[in-house]
C-alpha cells in the first residue's frame, strides 16, 4: 500500500479489519486512520468495500475480525461513541408512512439528551416545503435532502457521508458542499464516498483508495497528485496503482 504516517489526533482508528459475505471477502485486513480537521476522500471500485468500511464504523456492519475506536471508543464495545457520529447512508430507508416532521420529531425524542441541534441544512435546503409529506412519496432528491440534513442535526464531529451529492439538484449540491468546507475548518472529521474525482479534488485532503478489500492508496492529494506529476486525479491513480502493482 502507498502510504503515509497518519500522525495523532485521530478520531477513526480502523486497524486489521476484516468482513466476508458469504464466499466474498469484502475487507481484508483494512488499517487506516482518519483525523478531526481533514476531508477524507473514500475512492474505488464499485464492489471494492467503501460502503461496508462506512457501515462497520458506524456499527450496521459487524467485522470478522480487526478492530475500530471512533472518538476513543471501541465500536461494538461502547454505543455512546455514536452520539458523535453523524452519518448519511448512500440509500436512506425511513419508515414510509412518517411524514419528514415526524421523522424529525421521533429523532429528537430518541435523542433527548441532545440540546445542540444543527438546523443550518434543514433551512438552507428547503425541508420544511415538504415536511409535511409522507417519506413514501418523496423524490429521490428529496430523501437526499432529508439524509443530508439528518446526518447533521445532532452536531456531530465526526461525519460518514456515502456519495452525499448524489441525486441532487446543482444548488443543494453547492449547498452540502459548502457545509463540509465550514465543518472542515471547524475541525471536524469528514469522510466522503465519492466516484467523482471533482468532488474529490474540492472537497478533500487525502485520498483512501481502496480495491478489492485493500487499501492500495492513502495519501494527501497534493502529494499523490505531485507524485505522479500530473492535475488529473484518475490519472494521478492510475500512476500510483501502476507503481504499487510492480512492487
């Protein structure tokens, strides 16, 4: 794996994670780190396991093996590391006779403890033109907005968003945008799947490639781009996984 040292103030420890399905080993052996103050850019394949490193840090995936501390908290061994966690699924599934106020609501109730809530999306996105609507019969544009704007609402410090800009309209696309740079230079860790390599090169510091379970890249932007001598992202990738593959 082309890599750097990931250095302190870590909030996401992964290290020797493992996950199969079945015959397919989906993780094999997954060490990596993610910061407060950085936007990691997660990069690869359909099929590589970006979606199921996102789900074992949150918890809805279990690993065979390895181990993960978000925030200083073992995952699966201290739930209370959640409350810092906000996360945006790539398909959200809400109950579908709820109406996004409801949704909104029951959250809140479940969150009791919480008095810090971020409404910045929720206003900035339009939500409440159709908060009344039942989650059954929104657009899919729509459901992004609600994710977008869930993911948020507990003020997190540490934010797992899958292909976040998906779906949108250009405007709400601007908008997320722009809540990620804030909460970059407010500190947080972000960590954003994304097939785009424009969003990549905007948004993100460093670059996590993963293939076929492994992680093959793990570099700042600036250097893996200064590496392979070119401003062309996928270009810059393929470079890097030519070098690794020869080693």
């Amino acid at each position: 794996m082309i890599s750097i040292s990931q250095g302190q103030n870590a909030a996401i420890v992964v290290r020797g994670l493992t996950k199969r399905f079945g015959a397919q080993e989906v993780l094999r052996g997954v060490d990596v780190s993610m910061h407060f103050g950085e936007v990691v850019a997660l990069m690869g394949p359909n099929g590589s396991g970006k979606s199921t490193l996102i789900k074992s840090i949150v918890g809805l995936v279990r690993p065979d093996g390895g181990s993960i501390h978000v925030a200083g908290h073992q995952v699966y061994g201290d739930v209370s590391y959640r409350r810092s966690v906000g996360y945006m699924p790539q398909i959200a599934r809400y109950p579908e006779t709820l109406t996004v106020a409801e949704l909104f609501h029951m959250l809140t109730q479940l969150r009791s403890e919480c008095n810090d809530y971020d409404l910045q999306l929720f206003e900035q996105l339009n939500i409440g033109s159709f908060a009344s609507k039942q989650l059954g019969v929104l657009s899919g544009g729509q459901r992004q907005r609600v994710g977008a704007a869930l993911a948020w609402y507990f003020s997190p410090t540490i934010l797992l968003l899958d292909e976040p800009t998906a779906g949108l309209d250009p405007i709400s696309t601007e908008t997320i945008k722009a809540k990620i740079a804030r909460e970059r230079a407010q500190g947080k860790c972000l960590v954003i799947t994304t097939h785009s390599p424009h969003d990549a090169l905007e948004l993100a510091d460093r670059l996590v490639y993963l293939y076929e379970g492994e992680i093959w890249i793990d570099l700042p932007l600036e250097q893996l781009l200064d590496n392979a001598a070119t401003t062309s992202l996928m270009g810059a990738i393929a470079w890097h996984l030519q070098q690794e593959s020869t080693q």
